[in-house]
C-alpha cells in the first residue's frame, strides 16, 4: 500500500498539476496526487502500478481524508461513455465500482456504484445511513430506469420509480404485500409519487 499523507500541504500543489510518487526501493510509479479545485491541498490520489491505474481516491469536503474510492481495471469504454477522473492518469482503463461515504462522519461506506464497460449500470444506497441499504437504482445504458425504495425501514422495497429511456420520470409502482411483485400506484393514494421524483444529478453517473 502506498503511503499517502491526505492532509498535508505542499506550496508546489498546483491546481490541475499532476505530481507523481515514485518507490524508493524501485523507482516505480505508486501513486499520482492532484489539487483539482487550487486550494493548496491535495485532494485526489491515484494508486498506480507502473504506468496502469488501479483506483482514485478523492477528498470532495476537504477534509483531508478521502469519502470517495473508484476501483479500475483495464479495458476500453463503451460507446456513449462519459470521460472520468481517470483520463487524467490512465486512459486504458475503465471504471468498474465506486464506494462514497456519505454520512455525517464520511468514514463509513454509505453509496455503492457498479459500472460495465464504464458504464454506470446500478447502485445501492443508505440514504439516511443506518447501515442498510434503503435505495437501488437500475440504469440501462448509463440512463436511471428504475428506482426501488425501502420507506418501511424494512430491508427490501415497497416502492418503484420507473423513468422513460431519456431519463425522466414515468410512473410509480409499489408492492402491496411485500412478496416482490409491483402494481401501479392508484392516483391519489399514500403511494402517488412524491414531490421530487427526479434524482439528485451526478455528472457521468456518479463519477467525479
């Protein structure tokens, strides 16, 4: 593992200057650090193998300390694909999973992503961060095309969002009985929609 100092400071940090760590037993790359918003602090480290990519972390509150983890392995984008964070340190590789703490302490793994082909294809989530999953999105070809939501505290969903193939919003479903199987919501009912049905937008699909 390569040792990185998250916190420290350099006066050479340059926003969007890409500084590399080399091993000093083997003069082998291990890592590359970067200062993407000029602060004077490091905020993103990628973990290198040589000249291949094997993840990125980002500090994206400043805290010092990374809530963001994306994990790389070679191969080439699909089409339709959006750049990511790792073109600036290894463009043979494609994203293959994400993990983001976003909970009040940005310690602990809340936001779960799994990519194909670099592609974002589902996530699983703890929204309100009590340890367990409460929202899985499904995407089909990097567009959302179904939210399932756990509003019991339960475990496992009893409400669906579906969206059009452009990304929008279509219909509400929910499971009336908790075996699984989804109906449409009656209009009017405590199973409409709620007021913001769209989801939070996350450029290229959650990636930075």
């Amino acid at each position: 593992m390569v040792a990185l100092c998250p916190a420290c400071r350099s006066s050479e940090t340059t926003k969007g200057k890409v500084t590399p760590i080399y091993s000093a037993k083997t003069g082998k790359l291990e890592a590359l650090t970067l200062d993407r918003n000029g602060d004077g602090r490091v905020d993103t480290w990628a973990l290198m193998d040589g000249t291949h990519l094997r993840s990125i972390q980002v500090d994206r509150h400043g805290t010092g300390k990374p809530d963001r983890w994306e994990h790389y392995a070679e191969g080439t984008p699909a089409a339709g694909s959006s750049p990511s964070a790792a073109a600036a340190f290894d463009r043979r590789t494609v994203i293959v999973r994400a993990e983001e703490a976003n909970g009040p302490d940005r310690t602990v793994v809340t936001r779960r992503e799994f990519y194909t082909d670099g592609i974002i294809s589902r996530v699983e989530e703890d929204t309100d961060f009590d340890g367990r999953v409460d929202t899985w999105e499904t995407y089909d070809h990097g567009v959302l095309a179904r939210m399932d939501l756990d509003s019991h505290g339960r475990g496992w969903p009893n409400r669906r969002l579906v969206y059009r193939t452009d990304g929008s919003f279509d219909h509400v479903e929910v499971d009336l009985k908790g075996d699984g199987h989804f109906v449409p919501a009656q209009p009017g009912s405590d199973t409409a929609p709620p007021a913001a049905v769209q989801p939070p937008k996350r450029p290229n699909g959650g990636r930075l």
